[in-house]
C-alpha cells in the first residue's frame, strides 16, 4: 500500500498536535475551553503580544479581559504601562 503525500501531510500534523511543546497545564487550560480564543478581540490582543517583547495593552484590553474571561498565558505589565488608547 503507497501513502500519498497528504497522508504524510496529515501523519505529520497529528504528530505535531499530540506531541507540541506544551505544557500538561497549558494542555488542561486547552482542554477546559471549546475554543482558543474566547472572542475575536482576544485573538487579536494575542497576535499584537505575541512576540514576547514589550507588550501593549490598552485599559480597553483589561476591560475586555475581565468581561470576556480570557484565558491562557497572561501579559503582566505595570499599571504605569497601560496605554489610554
């Protein structure tokens, strides 16, 4: 039996989905969510912080974060760091 490529392609994902590089409480916070992100504004708070650098943050992003109960790694900055826009 000869395996096409997108058999490997999906061999390969497989692999990388159950093996990954996180952690089993990263795993569990996964696990506890039915989605990712809890809304397109987290999604898009994470995609601006996401290169471990200096992060920006907005008052509006800290509203959001509490009122939509984001989860997963958190951005900790000063309040002297919160921009107002």
């Amino acid at each position: 039996m000869r395996i096409r490529p997108l058999g490997f392609m999906l061999i390969g994902v497989a692999a990388l989905v159950t093996t990954g590089c996180a952690s089993s409480d990263e795993w569990s916070t996964w696990k506890s969510h039915p989605t990712h992100f809890a809304s397109g504004k987290h999604a898009g708070f994470s995609v601006r912080n996401g290169d471990e650098g200096r992060p920006r943050v907005t008052r509006n992003d800290v509203a959001m974060a509490r009122s939509e109960g984001w989860w997963g790694k958190p951005v900790t900055v000063s309040s002297e760091q919160i921009l107002e826009r």
